[in-house]
C-alpha cells in the first residue's frame, strides 16, 4: 500500500490542472515519444508529426 504524501499529491494536481488548462485552451499539439506511442494514434498516417510519416518521406527509393 502507498500513503501519498503532500507533494505527491500536489504534483498529481499540478500534473492534472496543467492537463485540463491545456484542453481548455485547445492545445492539442503532437507530442510523439516512440514509434509504439504513433502506430497506436487514428491519425498516424495522415499527422504530418508522426514518426510513421517522417519515416515514409526518408525512405530510399531505388531508381532504376
């Protein structure tokens, strides 16, 4: 069993209140930490910020 403390409670609200002002104020800016956390995202192969479309736009074309 774990016994919050104050300051683990404070960061929590800290951690929500930052959480819900930026909901509120609209940001939903990309935040991508991982391939994994992309490939999970509706919106991977269309969001110009995914990792699974920057690897698209690198990838070696053979000519020929």
């Amino acid at each position: 069993m774990v016994t919050p403390t104050e300051d683990s409670i404070g960061a929590v609200r800290g951690l929500v209140s930052g959480t819900a002002a930026r909901i509120r104020a609209r940001e939903f800016a990309p935040n991508p930490k991982g391939l994994r956390t992309c490939q999970q995202c509706p919106y991977h192969q269309i969001c110009p910020s995914s990792l699974t479309a920057r690897a698209a736009t690198t990838a070696v074309v053979p000519v020929g």
